[in-house]
C-alpha cells in the first residue's frame, strides 16, 4: 500500500513537473504567432488585403479595424484608465483570449468556437479509424517482413515501403478518386453526410489515407522489431525452444510495443486537427478544410485560432506521451 501512495505521488508530481514546462512553452507560441499576425503583418496590412483592392482608401482601412477590432493599440492603451490599457488592446482582445479557447469570430461573422465544435465530428470520423487501422495494418505487415527476414519477400517488403513513401499523398487521393469513385463508381467521389449514411463518404477518404501511410508506418516498425529481436532475452526465449512465431508474438511485440505506444500516443491529440488535404480533396467539412479555406480567404482570425489550438494540442500530446512512457518504464519517473 506504501509503495502503491508513493508511485502516485511519484506520477503526480511527474505530471506536474510535465504542465509547469508546458506553461512557458505556449505563452511563447501566443506570443510569437501575435508577433508574426500584428507586428509583421500589421493590422493595415490584414485590412488591404482583406479589401482586396489596389488602391484602399484610408477611410475604408480604418472602418474594416473598426469593424474587426484592430484599431486598438497593440500591446499598452495609454489613453485608457486602470486595467483596460492592458485589456482593451488587440494582444489581450485577440491573443490573450485564446488562453480561455475564446477565439472570437472570424470575418465571415460566424464563432470560430462554434465552427471548431461543429467541425470537429468530421474531422474524427475521418481520423480515427485512419489511425486505428493504420497502425493495425503497419505492424502486421512489419512483423511479417520481420518473420521472412533475410528473404526475397524481406527484401521486396522493404523495396515496396520506399516505393509508397517516394509517392506523393496527392497521387493516392487522385488515383483513389479516379479509379474507385470516377472509372469503377463503388464509392462517392467527394462529399460527407451525418450518422451511418455518412459511411459510404469516409470509406475512400480511410482507403487512400491508410495505404498512403503504409511505407512509412511499416518501415519505421519493422526497424524497431529488427533492432529487438537481436536481443538477449530473445535468444534465451528461443533457447528454451519457443518457435519462433511465438518469439515474435509473445516476447518481439510484446517489447517492441513501448517505443510504438510512446509514438502513437502523441498523435492522439492531433487527430482533432483533422488533415488538410485529405479533408479538402474530399469536400469533408472538418477541421482541415476549415483552415484551408482561412488560408485562401486571407481569414487572419481563423488561421491563428487554429495556430494555437494546433499548439496546445501537440503539448497535450508530448505530455501524454511522457506519461505512457514513465507508464511502461517506471524509471522515468525519477528523472
């Protein structure tokens, strides 16, 4: 029971240690995506282009910040009293907001937050059995490569991976495209639909994305299965005549699993995200698409709400990966 309250505390205070990094690390991503929207791209700048005419009048400059609420002064209002120098200004109204995820809305008018919840449905539909299947499929297919090692079917397994990875992901989502949903008309092309009539839309998007990731996913695993079935405990575990189907099962997997496990836990977190052109490609109105068209449409508010949120995110993901890690190897917890 002792040493049950003393890994905990251990975990706690591991954590603790984990979220006190993680503080200075995303002021200094709001800070730097403020710099890089306000002080490089000045709020004038943001006002032409979303006017889009060659020669803005000052009047109608001045009436889009007024609009968006970029007259304000950057970082200090001089000529306001007590808190509102720091808080009516742009850095606390549009950057500093972001801390309690209020993002405002973006120029079309419309709540970013509400946007991003709404959005985030299609963009998980997409990305979750994407990383489900994909892992499942890239460690099968390392661990057979892994079992016909010094083969011809090793060596064309490794030879296919470099193939797939020199592809570009472009390639997969036309030829998917054109030859499932155009030339053999199995699967809509493009599209999306809520509830179990939206399965026939995530197929093709799930096919293309999986088989994209092949080369790379299984390549990467079957490194680390070779680099463990090289060691000591596996020679002792075929020593005791284990075949070797159970070696690799039981002993290879089983080890190999930890240095999977940490990978994969970082990308749990930005699965949220969406991908950017798979979700474009296929007209899917997630998360992806919706940055993508921020981007196009020179919408300044969505790209940094997206900026940020991608940031947090990606911090919620190491820090879940440290916690699997310390999880799986309890030593880390000392460090």
């Amino acid at each position: 029971m002792a040493a049950a309250r003393k890994d905990n505390r251990l975990m706690l205070a591991y954590l603790l240690r984990r979220l006190l990094y993680a503080i200075p690390i995303l002021i200094g991503v709001n800070l730097l995506t403020f710099a890089l929207f306000f002080v490089v791209n000045t709020p004038d700048d943001m006002a032409r282009l979303q006017l889009g005419a060659k020669h803005v009048t000052p009047e109608a400059i001045g009436r889009w910040k007024v609009e968006h609420g970029y007259d304000k002064p950057l970082l200090l209002n001089s000529a306001a009293e007590g808190s509102a120098q720091f808080t009516d200004t742009i850095f606390f109204q549009h950057s500093a907001a972001m801390f309690a995820f209020e993002f405002g809305k973006g120029d079309d008018g419309r709540d970013i937050g509400n946007e991003i919840k709404k959005r985030m449905g299609p963009s998980l539909a997409i990305a979750l059995p994407v990383f489900v299947i994909g892992l499942l499929v890239n460690i099968t297919f390392a661990l057979l490569m892994v079992f016909f090692r010094a083969t011809y079917l090793d060596l064309w397994g490794v030879v296919g991976c470099v193939v797939l990875m020199s592809i570009s992901g472009l390639f997969y989502i036309i030829a998917g495209q054109y030859f499932i949903a155009s030339l053999w008309k199995l699967l809509p092309i493009s599209g999306f639909s809520g509830g179990i009539d939206g399965l026939p839309f995530i197929l093709l998007p799930v096919l293309v994305s999986v088989v994209a990731g092949i080369g790379g996913g299984a390549r990467w695993y079957r490194t680390i299965f070779i680099e463990e079935i090289g060691k000591d405990y596996v020679r002792t575990a075929r020593s005791k005549g284990l075949s070797e189907v159970r070696v690799l099962f039981r002993h290879v997997l089983k080890n190999g699993m930890i240095p999977i496990l940490t990978g994969a836990v970082v990308v749990i977190p930005t699965l949220f995200m969406g991908s950017l052109i798979t979700e474009s490609f296929f007209g899917i109105p997630g998360l992806g698409s919706y940055t993508i068209d921020a981007i196009q449409a020179q919408d300044f508010a969505v790209v940094r709400a997206m900026v940020f949120l991608g940031s947090v995110l990606y911090i919620v993901g190491l820090i879940l990966t440290d916690l699997s890690y310390s999880w799986v190897d309890p030593r880390v917890r000392l460090q």
